[in-house]
C-alpha cells in the first residue's frame, strides 16, 4: 500500500467523523437556538404590546402618576429578566431594552405638568407632551422591531466560551449541593458528553503520524535531465543541417549558356545536364538521352 491510498483511507475517515459531527452537532445546535430564539421574541411583542398600549393611555389622559409608576416597577422586572435571558445564550450586539425604556420614563417624570398632577386621579398631558408622546412611541416601536432583528439574526456565542460558561454553571451547582472538586466535575461532566468522538480523533490522528513515519516515499526518476539533453541534441543537429544546407547550395546551368562557354569539354556529347556545387566546385555530366 503506497502513501497515497493510505492518505485517501484517512481523508474517507475523516470526512465521515466531520460529517456525523456537522450534521449531528450543529443540527442539533441550530434546531435548538431556533426554538430558543423563537421563545425569546415572542416575549419581547409582548412587552411592545404593553408599552404601546402604555403610551395610548398617557397620551389619551387615562392615566395617572401613580399607574405609570406602578406600570414602570412591573415592566422593569420582566424587561430585564428577557434581556439576560437572550444574552446568556445569544450574541446580542444591540443597546439593553430596559435603557432604552427607562430612558422615556425618566424623561416623562421631569415633565412639570406630570408632576403638579400627582394626586389628580387622571394625568391629562400638554399638547406639546401629547405629540412627544406619540413622537415617543414611534421611536421605542422602531428600536422594538430592531431588537428583534438582531435577536433573529444573532448567533449563539462561540463554542469555547460557551463551554467555559457551561462549566462555570455546573461549578455552581455542584457547591451549592456541597460536592467534593466540584470544577473538576464540572470540566469532565463536559468532556465527557463528547467522550466517544474525542477518542476517535485521536486514534485517528495516532495513526496517521504512525503511518506517515513508517511509509518510505520514493523518489521520482529524474526526466528532465535526459530530455533536456534530447532537446539539445535536436537543436544540435538541426543547426549542423541548415550549415550544411547553406554550405552546398544546388546551381543550375542552363544548356544554352554551355554553348556559350569554352571552358567546358562535352566529351563528345550533343547535349550535357550540368549541375554545379557550390563548396567543392565539382561538375557532374550526366548523359541524356538523344
């Protein structure tokens, strides 16, 4: 068995375990984060419902000072409990809901007409109060649909710190019940969930490196030596032929400008086909035929 099949074995078992760990693991992860996320927006329409309908009810006079107190002490619970909520799980890069909510009630607390109206059993707003508050509640129904934008597009936080959090959760737990070592607890409690797969992977990587120290790779025949030769010798030759092309050019004389010449014996013979070389200076006779 050569290096090669055997980094194709190792590539097929690879593939294997990192497809049951994708589609296992992060199936699982993102069918839950959606159920997680699904649960958490719901609960935040139902905090917009309650502030929408809270600003209906002041801008209208149908409140009163004490109802918006007792209105801000009961949202600010829930408000705050949803916000840790989403961001003990979720990576929410977005400004806390109850800042923003707190902000408008604290504003709406200075108004001097709110104020003077404290023991009046209905809080009746100025006009320019009346179409802050509608400005208002433009302006928190904006940011709601925005919060629940990134809670639907947020991600879960990355796995080591997840498991970092996951740990110190159970390290909690394990004190509060008195155990013995409750952070080495804690980290097997995680190792151990994916105790089967860690093993693999080592095994697998244990023999690789065993495999890979053990194969002796053989060298390659050098071709480009002897075919760079071939190509030198090709050129070689083809230059030592247009030499010698260029060396014994072929001349034609024509017969009737052998008659003119008397430098020439004919032998005798009624018409001659010369051809002269150019090189060696040698004149072949050939005889033709009468």
């Amino acid at each position: 068995m050569e290096i090669a099949d055997i980094l194709t074995i190792i590539g097929i078992v690879v593939s294997i375990i990192f497809g049951f760990f994708v589609t296992h693991f992060y199936s699982i992860r993102d069918a839950r984060t959606r159920v997680l996320k699904d649960y958490y927006i719901e609960q935040v329409k139902a905090v917009k419902v309650r502030v929408d309908k809270f600003f209906h009810t002041v801008a209208f006079g149908k409140s009163s000072f004490k109802k918006v107190v007792n209105w801000y002490d009961h949202l600010n619970i829930d408000v705050v409990g949803i916000d840790k909520g989403i961001r003990k799980f979720l990576d929410l890069q977005i400004t806390e809901l109850i800042s923003v909510i707190d902000g408008y009630y604290g504003e709406i607390t200075k108004w001097d007409d709110f104020n003077d109206q404290f023991s009046s059993s209905n809080y009746r707003p100025s006009t320019a109060h009346v179409i802050r508050l509608k400005q208002m509640k433009y302006e928190i129904d904006v940011f709601f649909n925005n919060y629940i934008n990134h809670v639907n597009e947020s991600n879960i936080y990355p796995i080591w710190k997840t498991q970092y959090r996951r740990i110190k959760q159970s390290c909690t737990f394990y004190r509060g019940k008195g155990c013995r070592c409750p952070f080495l607890r804690s980290i097997w409690e995680r190792i151990e969930k994916h105790f089967f797969e860690g093993i693999v992977v080592l095994v697998l990587i244990g023999v690789s490196a065993f495999l890979i120290t053990k194969i002796e790779i053989k060298e390659k025949d050098d071709l480009i030596t002897p075919m760079n030769k071939i190509s030198n010798k090709q050129d070689s030759i083809y230059r030592e032929f247009l030499l010698l092309k260029e060396q014994y050019r072929l001349y034609e004389i024509k017969p009737k400008a052998l008659e003119r010449s008397t430098s020439i014996n004919t032998g005798g013979k009624d018409s001659v086909h010369m051809k002269l070389h150019h090189g060696q200076h040698k004149i072949v006779l050939e005889e033709l035929e009468k």
